[in-house]
C-alpha cells in the first residue's frame, strides 16, 4: 500500500546572488554528434528518396526538428567509426565512391553521405561543424592532406580537389578532435597513452603550420571508469600541453537492475569526471609553469543502455544503415538528461564544448521512420530548454535539500538546480527533483536582483516514469505549463512535480 506521507512536499532552497557566478555560457556547450552509426545518418538526417528530402537529400522535417532543438555545433564522423575511415571514400561524385566494410559497428558504409554532405548540412542547419581526424588507423599524413582539403583557399592539390567537387570556397573548419577514445581497447589503432600523446602532439604541430588558428581536442578517457583514467589525461596532456586547447571526456548512463535513485544520481559521477579532470590538467599547468588554461570538451554524453539486447553489435550483420542503438527514452531518462545538462552548466569555467551523443534515431533526442515521420524524444525537451534559455553567466549556487542513500553514488541531494542570467536581466532557473513519489517545494530569495516580475514555469513530468514518445505515441510526454509559481516580494514559490525537470523564468527590472 503506499504510504500516504509520500504526498507530503519536500523542501528545498536555492540561495543565489547576481555577484556569484561561476562564469560565461559558450554557445558549443548545446553541441551535439552525428556517427556513421546505425541509421542515424542514413534516414536520419540524410534520405534523398523522403517526401521532405531537399536538394542535398537532407530531410527537412529533420532540419527543423534541430533548429528546434537548439543544437549549436555538431561532432562528425565520429565516435568508433572514424577510426577505420578515409575520408577521401566520402567525397566525389557519389555514384563512383566505394562500398567499406565499417568493422567499428559491423556494417557497409556506402559513403553517399561524406565531408561535403555533412557540411551542407551543418549550414542548413545552423551549426558549427566540430571535425574529427583518423588516429587509429591512420596519422599525420593523412590528416594534413584532409585539413588541406578542407580549409585551404586553392592552387594546391587537394584544395583543387575539393573546387572541382563543385566547392570553391573552403569549409574553414576551426575545431577538430585528434582521434576518438585512444585508450579503448575495442578502438582500431588503439594506443597506449604515451604512443597516443607523442601522435597527437606532432599532428597538433603540423595542423597549426599549416592552419594556425585551429582549436584542437585531446582524447581523454573514454569513461572514469576506466582503469587508466587520471593517468591517461596527465601523459598525454605532458606531451600536448603546449599544441592543444581541450582534452575530452566521455560519459554514458543508464538504470540498472531497477535501481532508479543510483540512475537519478548519475550527474554526481559526471561531476566526479569534470573534477578529476581538471585537476590533473590543472597539475600538469603547475608542472610547466604555464599561463595557459587546458578547458573541457565533454564531446560524448547522454543516457545510453548498452546492456539492453538490441544494442549488442557483437553480431555480424554486415547490412546498410542497420537499426542500432535506438533507444526508446522514458520519461526517467529525461530527467537524467536534465540534471546532466546542469552539471554541464554548473561547470561552464572549464566544460566549454559538450555533444550530446548522438543527434537522430541512435541514443538520439530525434527519431525518424524511412519514409514516414520524425518526432521528438523526452530527451528532447530538456536540452532545448537548456539550449534556449542557458545563455548568459552562470550563477554559483547554495542549495538546501533533503538527501537520500543511493547504493552507487551515497548520499546525494534530491534537489539539483543550477541558474543562468541572460543579456537582457531574465533570470532562469533549471531545477530537477529527484524523488519518486514526492513534489519538491522550491524557494528562493531574489531580492538580490531588485523587482521580479513575470514567472514563467514548465515541468517535464508523468505519472508513469516509464512513459515514453513513440512513433504511434509522439506526444505521450511534453512539458506542461505550472501556472502556480509565483515571485511575489523578491521571493521565488515553485513546486517541482516528482521526478521532474522544471525550467523557471524570471523576468527582473532593468
């Protein structure tokens, strides 16, 4: 029987002044990633035969469900895939690039869809492209040959190359990632951190040469829960440190054997990551009596449950665009992703690029059908959310908040919010409870910032924490106005739905 007191609200404080802040939101932060990975190109965002294909063969429903989102910067090719591509396979005319062998995810890579492609894409999109090189497979070489292609003006090689592929300007393509996840074993061309840190520190050097304006990303550990992390960030930061703007992080979650409180207290193991690592990048500074400051890509996070059956790509399969890691997002993995985007928010010092992993139909907050619709995750809303409203200066923070055991992390608030003052005086605040079963009465004393005036109050919340959009059920879970929170006397009444993320505006007086 459930016990009647679950009703009663818990009661939570957030203390904020607009002289705390903890730093500047770069607009990369609402970054996200595109993979040759199961369909999430290939009827993703790239079906030619589609009732709303365009021109370019992009699906224009798609093109507007990003600019919905909000996505600021897109990751490409990869993830696993790049360390088994060559590039030049994905550029040309497409009737005559070949058919490979993608031994990352055991699939055929057609290459219809390449550089050229995607950067057509990412213009319609109205993102900035985030490129990332072959370490794995391959080096300096090619990797020189590839930033030539793309970004030098003509009257060379390969930049003549990309002009008679019908693109005369180049990309200039500014942020690239050396290598994805190195330290992995399962990664082709994987490599000991030592051997991974003198490869990227000479490809560094040779792409500044050649470009010297670049911003380029380091691999970090692939999770902290790898057996080298730390010590892989100090060696390949000890050989980087000088060629490098960024070290990467990556981080997957998901519930496990029903343990919901340890998968709601995800954010404080990604908080545990940003921490260590900035401390060891921080330490290697120290070492080298440097004035320069190594900052944070989290170019791979979200919820991804890699133990569920039909995300095993240990089978070979050996087909086209297969149906991969499709995950079906509830209402509970909102609210993950949520409190995610807070710890990436709460850290924006440091975390100044991040991708939500991946963009459409593979751990994606968009799905499409061949042919037929595309719709929104729960995941979705949340990060758009964030996106829309998360720009400005970071407030830092002091909650007050009822806490709770979890088996994975011990004890964590139930409360997690962070706050963002935008240009214009509007103050938001992004809150998720926690708890279950209960709502969570927030408050919080405003009189720092002078009048407050309109309130504006949604929350992502069902009565069933499984509930989930599907394509026969798009709409089975939206956010939903709160028409009872108030800002009256400078100070702040909200109360949070359980299990819910909330975003709250605040109109303040110029």
């Amino acid at each position: 029987m459930p016990n009647p007191a679950d009703d009663t609200p818990l009661a939570g404080a957030v203390h904020l002044d607009p002289n705390f802040t903890v730093g500047e939101v770069n607009p990369r932060l609402f970054g996200s990633f595109v993979e040759h990975l199961g369909r999430c190109v290939y009827t993703g965002v790239f079906e030619p035969d589609h009732p709303s294909a365009d021109a370019d063969g992009l699906r224009t429903d798609v093109l507007a469900l990003i600019q919905e989102l909000g996505v600021t910067m897109v990751r490409y090719p990869g993830g696993n895939f790049v360390s088994g591509y060559r590039w030049e396979d994905g550029v040309g005319p497409a009737e005559q690039r070949p058919r490979r062998l993608d031994t990352a995810w055991r699939a055929v890579e057609t290459n219809q869809f390449g550089l050229n492609e995607f950067m057509r894409f990412a213009d319609k999109a109205g993102v900035e492209a985030m490129q990332a090189v072959n370490l794995g497979t391959r080096g300096l070489q090619e990797t020189l040959d590839l930033l030539e292609y793309t970004n030098h003006p003509g009257a060379t090689a390969w930049s003549e190359l990309r002009r008679s592929h019908g693109v005369d300007k180049p990309h200039n393509i500014r942020l690239w990632c050396l290598g994805n996840e190195m330290d992995g074993p399962w990664q082709l061309g994987h490599k000991t951190a030592d051997e991974y840190g003198r490869l990227a520190a000479l490809t560094a050097q040779a792409m500044r040469d050649l470009d010297p304006g670049l911003e380029l990303v380091a691999c970090g550990s692939s999770s902290r829960s790898m057996p080298t992390f730390g010590s892989w960030e100090a060696t390949v930061l000890e050989h980087t440190y000088d060629h490098v703007d960024f070290i990467s992080c990556h981080a997957y979650y998901e519930e496990k054997n029903g343990d919901v409180d340890s998968f709601l207290a995800s954010a404080a193991d990604m908080e545990a990551f940003i921490d260590g690592v900035v401390a060891t990048a921080d330490h290697i500074r120290a070492k080298r009596h440097s004035a320069k400051q190594i900052n944070l890509s989290f170019d791979e996070w979200n919820v991804w449950y890699q133990s569920r059956p039909h995300n095993n790509t240990d089978t070979p399969d050996w087909s086209v665009a297969p149906r991969q890691l499709e995950d079906a997002y509830s209402l509970t993995d909102a609210v993950v992703v949520g409190s995610l985007l807070i710890t990436l928010l709460r850290h924006c010092d440091r975390v100044t690029a991040a991708c939500l992993a991946q963009l459409v139909n593979v751990i994606a907050p968009i799905m499409t059908e061949p042919g037929g619709p595309a719709w929104r995750q729960t995941t979705f809303f949340p990060f758009a959310d964030a996106a829309r409203h998360g720009r400005g200066q970071v407030l830092r923070l002091n909650l007050d908040s009822p806490v709770h055991d979890t088996a994975d992390h011990g004890r964590v608030p139930l409360l997690h919010a962070t706050a963002v003052q935008d240009g214009d005086g509007t103050l938001t605040v992004f809150a998720v409870n926690r708890d279950t079963t209960r709502p969570l009465e927030l408050t919080a004393d405003l009189r720092a910032f002078g009048p407050a005036g309109p309130v504006w109050h949604t929350a992502l919340a069902d009565p069933d924490r499984h509930a989930a959009n599907t394509l026969h059920q798009q709409d089975r879970v939206t956010p939903a106005q709160v028409t009872e929170t108030r800002a009256d006397d400078g100070r702040l009444k909200a109360l949070l739905p359980p299990l819910s993320w909330n975003t709250i505006r605040i109109a303040l007086a110029p």
